[in-house]
C-alpha cells in the first residue's frame, strides 16, 4: 500500500436485532411522512440501505412492519398511562389535575410525534388491529379523565360525563397534530389552550367558582 493509498473503510455488521430497530424506525418516519397507504416497501428498503427480500424476510408484508411499529407503540401507550396517571396524583384541585395530566399527554406526544401522527393522519386505510390500538389509547385516557369530571359535579348525568370527555379527548388528539406542525409550542401551551376552551365552556356545568384565570 501505497503512502497516500487509504484502507478501505469498513462498515460495521449489524445483528439481526439492529437491523430489525433501523428498519422499524425508517419505516415509522416513512409511514409519518407519507401515510400507511402511500408507503411502499421499496422506498422503505432503499432508505434503509437493504433490499427489499430482505425487509419481507424480517417481517412479512407492509401490514407486519406497522403491527412490529404498533407492538411498540404498545409499550408506549403502557408509558403514557403511567406518566399521565402519576401527574395527574399530585393535582391540588380538579383543574390542577387536567393541567398536569395534559401537560403530561402533550409531553409524550411530543417526544412521540411520528408515531402519533402515523396513528392519526389516515386511520381508515390502517389495518384493524391499528385502529383498535388508537381507540385503546383514547378508552385509557377516557378512563382518567372522566372520574376528574364525574368528582366534581356528582350532580351530572353518565352520559354528559362520557360526552364531555370525549369532547376533551378529540381537542387533545387535534391540538397534538397542530403541534406537529408547529413544533415551537410548548406542551405547557398547548394545555392551557385546550383548558381556556375546554374547561371554561365547562365551567358553569361543573363549578361556576372554578376560574382558569387565577390558576
């Protein structure tokens, strides 16, 4: 070799399980980019640098690569109950428990905005099993805000209290997307946009004391 020859560089071999995490996180960022339906395997192969055998070899099909995605999302949705459930804890008072818990919502879907707009952007071309995922997390959020609402007004009939959670649930799911789009709002604005609206329009109903002004 030659004083001014360089060795060849070397690229280092990836296991099976690299491989499958490289794939796995290409594809979420094509999947969030141009939706499930647009996507083909073979853009998802070429960004990865493999052929696209090989991206069936691992995992099947189009559908097998976003269930492998939405296996993660799994252990994700199992986090956000968990951080949302624990801020939510250490609310003073009806307000202060919804603040905490979006704030906590917001946070995560902002650390997990491709996942989050993949799940949202088209939900009608994903497969079955995708979009009884997305309604998992909407029950699992449905499941804490609504005893918040049911605490403090005892007086409101089950079905107002389903209905206005739901009503919360959709704003939450809508403003995380614009976020997505806007990316300098902060989790800490974007619950106090979604409770300027949401808990004032529901403040006569549920305590006409409670003014998000002064929290």
């Amino acid at each position: 070799m030659t004083p001014n020859t360089k060795a060849p560089v070397r690229r280092k071999r990836m296991s099976r399980a690299e491989r499958e995490s490289q794939m796995l996180e290409v594809a979420e960022e094509v999947f969030a980019e141009q939706g499930y339906r647009a996507t083909s395997m073979e853009e998802i192969a070429e960004r990865c640098g493999v052929s696209k055998p090989m991206l069936y070899e691992h995992f099947g099909s189009k559908d097998g690569l976003l269930l492998a995605i939405l296996a993660i999302l799994a252990r994700a949705r199992a986090e956000l109950h968990h951080v949302t459930s624990e801020a939510m804890a250490l609310g003073r008072d009806p307000l202060d428990v919804l603040y905490r818990g979006l704030v906590a919502y917001y946070s995560f879907t902002r650390d997990h905005s491709r996942s989050f707009a993949l799940l949202m952007h088209e939900p009608m071309a994903l497969p079955d099993a995708t979009i009884e995922a997305i309604e998992d997390v909407r029950r699992q959020q449905h499941g804490l805000i609504a005893p918040v609402l049911a605490s403090q007004a005892p007086h409101l009939d089950p079905v107002q209290v389903e209905a206005y959670t739901e009503i919360i649930i959709g704003a939450c799911e809508r403003i995380s997307l614009w976020c997505t789009r806007r990316p300098e709002i902060t989790p800490e604005e974007a619950t106090r946009y979604t409770l300027d609206l949401c808990w004032s329009g529901l403040s006569g109903t549920i305590n006409p004391e409670n003014d998000i002004s002064g929290s």
